[in-house]
C-alpha cells in the first residue's frame, strides 16, 4: 500500500476521531452544567442530547453536499464545524449558546458518518479498501478513549474544568482541518459527478502509480460508465424491499435500545450512583475506553472469520448477561461489582453491535439503493440516540437504576430473539445472492421489481 493513501485515509478517518471525542466529552461536563445553570433533569437530558439531533440532521442531509460541493470541501467543512462548536461550548454563557454550540458539532458528526467513509472507499485501491475504511471505526472508539482519559485529566484543575473538557476539543479538529487541505478530491466525483475526467485521472495516476497509463484511463472509462448509468425509476418504499428495511431498521434501534449511549455519555454519573467518588469515577470511565477499543480489535478481527450473525449472538448474550447483572446490583445494593459489570458491557457491545452495524446494514440492500437504506439505518440509529439520551437523566431520577438496567436487559433478550428468527448471514455472501435470499427480485440492468 502507498504511503500516501495509508495518509489520505488517516486523515479522513480522524473525522471519526473527533466524532467519538465530540460525542463522549460530554460526559465529564453534564453535572457541573447541571449545577451551574440550575437545570432539571428533562433540560438536562435536551441540553445534553442537542448534538444527536444535530447528528440526526447531519446524517439525514449529509450526502447533499458531499454530492453538490465534493468529499473534500465537505470534509473540511466538518472539521470547521467541529472548531465552532468546541470553542462556542466552551465560552458558553448560558444553556441556549451551549444547545446551539452543541447542535452544529452534531451536524458535523451526521454528516462525517456519511462522507468520511465514501471517501475512503473511493480512493482506496480494492485490496485494501476493507483495513482502509475501518480505521474510520478504529478512529471513533480512540476518540472516545482519548475523550475519557482527557476529563479524567482535566477534572478539578479549575472550577470551570468543564469549559476546559470541551474546548480541548479545538485542538484536534484544527489540525485534522489543516490536513484536509493536503488530500485530493476523490478521483470518482471528480469523473462521475463534476464531469473533470483530467483532474480525476490526475487523481488515479497517483493512487495507482505503477499502472499503466492505458489502465489509468481504463479505470477513468470504468468510472464514466457507472456514473451514467439510467436512474432507477423503482422506489425505496416498496412491499419487495420490507425485509431489508426491517433489519436496517431493528438493527439500529435495539442497538440503541441496549443503552450504549446512555452508558457512554452518562458514565461518571452511573458509576457515582454506585458510591464511587467523583475522581474514581472518572478514572473508572476512562476503563470504559480502554475495554471499547480493545474489544473494537477483537470484533472487527473475527467479523469476516466468525460472520455477523454470529457477532450479533455473541453481542446478544454479553448484553443479557451484563445488564441483568448490573440491574441485581443495584436492586441489591452490591455496588461493587458496577464497574465490571459496565466494563463486560462494552466489551459485548464492541463486539457485536458495534462491530455489525455499518458492515449490516451497508450488505442488505440492492445497489440502486443502497445509498438510501444507509440513510434508513444511520437515521434511525440517531434519532433513538438522541431520545435516549434526552430521557436517560429523567428516567434515573424518577425510577431506581435496577429498574432502567432491566428494560436495557429485557430490550437485549428481544433482540436475540430477533436475531435467532430474522437475521441472515451475510458473510461471503455475493448481494445478488443476498438480495434473493430475502425475496428482492432484481431485473436484468439492477432494478427492484415493485
């Protein structure tokens, strides 16, 4: 592999590193926001959920302008939205600057789960394509561990530590802002979209530079021809396409129905609820990174060996197990056995869901729609993140945590349900294959039949 596609894609995926960084910052903020401006526990919750439904919003309308304006343009406008937002979070003078300030990070991550993974996949050569757009994963679960261990660091050193915990955040997103200067424009917009063959094969003489100038520009040809192919006239909504949008759909939202995001924006305040003191419990969710990013190597390494059937099986029982446990000890009073029951949770959500998701839903719909089942599934996903987040606050005051950590685990056993009756294996499946495997009948040129 060249270097600079290796440097091309690094510099892509650290869109996900500020996704996971953004995302989980968050968490060591919540309660001093909480305090300062006297917030109940229903404010507290759409203060803190303000950016998932900018993500929502992101992810719903993020591929018009990496269609209209192109991958790169795009991705820099995601890191400036992420400079905006740390900097407006960190010098917020009251709840409305903060939402606002929180809103436009959110449509940053929205519409970098879109562009930053199309772009890698249309500059990496096909080889390598699979390692290439992972890190895109990788980087998401880093940025949650670097945002972690950043809280823990910063907690205490003032009393407004937590404008420091936000608008750290500046930092990385400058740089990754800076490097997006460097790339070049994918090599497939510049043919099929903006109609500039001579800067496209620009672009494909210095991702494949040691093939010949007649392959180049075979490749070019390649590019052309899939880009002017006849615009499906069939619809998404279709009785022929229920399978599919029902997995797209229910994957999403029992993934968001296990709790991850509640667990991850609210773990400081899960683990003080357990008696740990504030500064252990900082520490503790640090853990919580370092178990995500070790068992994100472990899912993604078994994916293509184990298959996603079985990751979800896996995940599924992990989950049961984890929040059955934690539920007990609550009800219980045996705190101690908190952190690792969190800690198993994770570790069974990196494996499954989290490794599955995207891989999934990306497998499960025809070509022609494929674009617009991914909008179904990262929609869907954001839209329950942003309402679990909202309500998590409300529901722990008004209910006793065993109570809210059973219907996490009572959603889990659903879900195995669902995978044992509906999921298929998608593993070495060919799509056409897949596609009549759930009754989607294609006609010769790809078309759905409806």
């Amino acid at each position: 592999m060249k270097k600079q596609i290796f440097f091309w894609s690094l510099v892509s995926a650290l869109a996900g590193f500020l996704f996971g960084f953004d995302t989980v910052v968050i968490s060591g903020a919540e309660q001093k926001i909480q305090l300062l401006w006297g917030l109940s526990p229903a404010w507290l919750g759409f203060a803190i959920g303000s950016a998932l439904y900018g993500t929502v919003l992101g992810a719903l309308f993020g591929g018009w302008p990496t269609d209209y304006f192109g991958r790169k343009k795009t991705l820099l406008c995601i890191g400036m939205l992420y400079v905006v937002s740390a900097v407006g979070c960190a010098f917020s003078n009251g709840v409305a600057m903060f939402i606002i300030a929180r809103v436009l990070g959110g449509i940053g991550i929205g519409v970098s789960t879109v562009a930053a993974p199309l772009y890698i996949s249309e500059i990496a050569p096909p080889k390598y394509r699979g390692r290439l757009a992972g890190m895109f994963q990788f980087n998401i679960v880093f940025g949650i561990l670097i945002a972690l261990a950043s809280n823990w660091l910063l907690v205490g050193v003032s009393d407004n530590d937590w404008r420091w915990m936000l608008g750290v955040a500046a930092f990385p997103s400058i740089i990754y802002t800076l490097f997006c200067f460097g790339i070049p424009e994918s090599p497939r917009w510049l043919i099929g979209r903006k109609g500039d063959r001579a800067a496209g094969v620009k672009v494909l003489k210095l991702i494949e530079p040691d093939a010949s100038p007649a392959q180049v520009e075979a490749d070019a040809d390649a590019i052309l021809a899939a880009s002017s192919e006849r615009v499906s006239s069939a619809k998404f909504w279709t009785w022929r396409l229920r399978m599919p949008i029902l997995l797209a759909f229910l994957i999403a939202f029992f993934n968001q129905l296990s709790g991850i995001n509640a667990v991850l924006y609210f773990a400081p305040r899960i683990f003080e609820m357990a008696g740990l003191a504030t500064k252990a419990a900082f520490l503790q969710s640090v853990g919580i990174g370092v178990t995500n990013l070790i068992f994100t190597f472990v899912g993604l390494s078994l994916i293509d060996r184990l298959g996603r059937r079985t990751l979800l099986f896996i995940g599924s029982f992990g989950y049961i197990i984890s929040l059955g446990l934690t539920a007990w000890a609550f009800f219980t009073q045996h705190y101690s056995i908190v952190p690792v029951c969190i800690f198993a949770f994770i570790a069974a959500h990196a494996v499954g869901q989290g490794a599955v998701i995207w891989v999934f839903i990306s497998e499960i719909f025809p070509n022609r729609h494929r674009a617009q089942g991914q909008t179904l599934g990262s929609s869907t996903h954001w839209i329950f993140a942003a309402l679990l987040t909202t309500f998590f606050p409300k529901l722990v005051s008004a209910f006793p945590p065993g109570y809210v950590f059973s219907f996490f685990a009572f959603m889990m056993v659903l879900q195995l349900i669902w995978v044992k009756t509906m999921v298929p294996e998608t593993k070495g499946v060919p799509l056409e294959q897949m596609q009549d495997k759930l009754g989607i009948k294609l006609t010769e040129d790809g078309d759905v039949r409806s």
